[in-house]
C-alpha cells in the first residue's frame, strides 16, 4: 500500500469522530478531497477514463460518486465502487479502504500496461478505415445535431462522425457512410462523410440482452377485470382463455446506476423530463443521449428522446420507440408468453416504448400495425395501465388520429 499503513489503520484514520453513515461518507470524501490527486487514472467497465471529481450528495444509499472523463471528453457519473484505479497509487489505496467499509471484497487494480492497451481497444485507429468504399456505423448518440458518437459493428472502438443529416438519424441505428475523411485529434478519431442510409440490426448492435426477473405466475382468475355487470371484451375472453402465465422484470439500465438505487433525486431520466418540462429541449436531449451513448440498452431514454419528438415530428418519434423496442423485443426471446406487469417498475420502459411506437403508428395512419402492437401491451400487462383498451376499437375502425382529438 503506498500510504505504508494497512487498510485497518487508514480507516481508522478516516473515521476518527464519525458517527453513522451520512457522517462517515462525508469523512471519506473529505479525505479523498486532502489526499487523493486529481485527475486520477483508471478504468470504468473497461473503458479508460480520468476521475476529476469525487463527492457525497448527502444521500447514504448512494454513497460516493465520482466524476469521470473518457479520453475523448465525455463525461459522466459513476459510483465510485465501479472504477478500478491503477495499482499503487494514493487513489487505487483510498479506495480499497472504502470498498473495506462497505463490506465488498478486496478492489481490483488497472496496471499501468493494461490501462495503455484499453486506450488502445476503445480507440479506432486511422487506419482501421477504408475511406475508399462504404462503411457501416453504430450510432451511439447524436451530439448537439453537429456529429455523432459511433462505433464500428461488432467491436468497440468508437469514432466520432461529422456529416450533415443527422437530425434525421437516432441512437441505436447503423447507419452506412461513404467516407470523405478519417483522421485523430488528440487521440481521438474522428470521420467525415455522407451518410446514404439507415436501418435498425440487433445483430449488429453486439449488445447483451436484458435480464429477466421471475415473479412467480399471473393467474387471470384472480385478476380484477373490472365490475361483474360490465361486458367482457374480446381481449379479455383470450387472455381469460390462456390460463396462468409466468410474470417477469424486466432489467432496467440507467448507466451509472444499479436499478436499486435509482431514485428522484438521482435518476437521470426524470432530470431530463424535468428539464423538457420546463422548456429547455436541447438540455433534456443531451442528457438522454450520454445515456445511450454509455450504454444503448436504457430502453427509458429511447422511449423519452421518442416523446421530445412527439408532437412535432411523428415519424422520427417512431425511429426511437422502434429502436427500444426492438431491443426490449429481442431481449425477451419470440417464443415469449408471459406477463410483464406494470407494477413491477422496470418493465415500464419497455411499455412505454410500446406505447409510443403503437400511438405513431396510429397517427401515421398505420392502423392494423398499431392495433397489432396495442394488442401485445395488453397481453403482456392486462392491468392494462397506459389506457390501450379506450382507444383499441378506433384503432381497429381505422377512425383516425386527427379525427380522434377533434371530438
């Protein structure tokens, strides 16, 4: 240990007058603040980056966080659990004596060696591109409208793509670009370009699928389906028909936090409804895509970047349901048959990329694909809690959006 001490002693050090959780993490971010240079090297999830900052906000179930830069500039928060320092440094011995406190085993370290082929893995290099012939891109997030974070299909090196048009393309699409120039700047590659195309491949995107949760079996005897004199529907006979079925949850992700610590106060999505909510859009779309830009699986910012969109632009809302979706989609398997109740948090974002894809299908006046899709969120959540039910049977009447709203 570099301190010369052991992990006892450092913490006995750190902890000395501290008194319960809240005022034993603000001991351990005071002594990070004395003692720990900054900027500090290491990894998160593979990926190089600097840590500039670490911090307590007060909340205890969250313990410290830390502020992180990747190579090429982005920047975000991740618990200070999920970043491995480079051995032997002041950083990589605070740490440890952290871990120590929370209870989690002995802290893996990043040599010096490891950390440079990191950099070496996460960066495409300027050669790794034929500028003579097209090339196929996963779009990652788009920055400001001005260039794109991607990465080249079934690796991880990433790119930064400059090209006109990129208002009409969304995270989680391939798009292929017939390439003007390929060059690096501070260690970071960058590609211009005209893009020719767009389309949505799971294949491609290399992405692992989400996990799901068992909860036992849903069974529709004992499920409310509203007072005994009301009628029963047609989708309520055939789900009533199918018997008891498997319920699950879906895994939620929200890079930067495991799904039981997400809350208002921390959870990144409802930051950025807040920000769209008070009419700050451009705010609200860039904190949504540094999410998928760390990771495309955050069904919710799909879903969420797909309502900035809404209202104005129907058929670009669609492209970022359909991409959630798609992904939520291939995550549950074609043979699935079970139930993915509403009550059960994480399945919300899923549903709700359901639901906006179904309600822009709609609009676009593609009746029988949404009745299809409204159907599905009623299998799967007979609760039925998004409202499908009260507008199925315009859907299925063809009775269009416009129409609907102007009675």
């Amino acid at each position: 240990m570099k301190s010369g001490k052991t992990v006892e002693a450092l913490l006995e050090e750190i902890l000395v007058d501290a008194n319960g959780a809240d005022e034993q993490l603000w001991a351990f971010r005071q002594a990070f603040e004395d003692n720990v240079p900054m900027p500090a090297e290491g990894t998160v999830i593979g990926v190089a980056v600097a840590v500039t900052r670490i911090d307590y906000d007060g909340h205890p179930q969250q313990g410290l966080r830390t502020a992180c830069r990747t190579t090429d500039g982005k920047a975000y928060s991740v618990a200070l659990g999920d970043v491995t320092f480079l051995e032997d440094t002041t950083a990589a011995t605070y740490r440890g004596a952290y871990l120590k406190w929370l209870g989690m085993p002995a802290p893996q370290q990043t040599s010096r060696a490891k950390l440079r082929e990191k950099l070496k893995q996460t960066k495409a290099g300027v050669g790794a591109i034929d500028i003579s012939k097209p090339v196929d891109l996963v779009v990652l997030g788009i920055k400001q409208r001005e260039s794109a974070r991607c990465r080249l299909p079934g690796q991880d090196k990433e790119l930064t793509l400059r090209t006109g048009g990129l208002w009409n393309v969304v995270p989680g699409e391939i798009v292929t670009v017939m390439p003007k120039k390929h060059w690096s700047f501070a260690g970071h590659p960058y590609l211009t370009g005209a893009i020719t195309g767009a389309r949505v491949d799971l294949a491609a995107l290399n992405l692992t699928p989400l996990k799901l949760s068992d909860f036992g079996m849903w069974d529709p005897a004992e499920h409310y389906w509203g007072e005994d004199d009301e009628p029963e529907l047609d989708w309520e006979k055939k789900i009533k028909a199918c018997g008891p079925r498997p319920a699950y949850e879906m895994e939620q992700v929200v890079p930067g936090l495991k799904s039981e610590d997400i809350d208002v106060d921390t959870d990144p999505i409802s930051q950025a409804v807040e920000r769209k909510e008070a009419g700050d859009i451009v705010d609200a779309d860039q904190q949504l895509t540094e999410l998928l830009i760390a990771d495309l699986r955050c069904l919710d910012a799909h879903a969420h970047l797909g309502n900035l969109e809404f209202d104005q632009r129907p058929e670009m809302a669609l492209r970022h349901y359909d991409v959630g979706r798609q992904i939520g989609e291939w995550s549950l398997g074609s043979d699935f048959r079970g139930v993915l109740p509403w009550g059960l948090l994480d399945n919300r974002p899923y549903l709700r990329c359901l639901h906006g894809y179904g309600l822009c299908l709609w609009r676009l006046k593609q009746f029988d694909e949404a009745a299809a899709v409204f159907d599905r969120m009623l299998w799967l959540n007979p609760s039925d809690n998004q409202g499908v039910r009260l507008i199925l049977d315009e859907v299925q009447s063809h009775v269009a959006w416009a129409e609907r709203i102007a009675l």
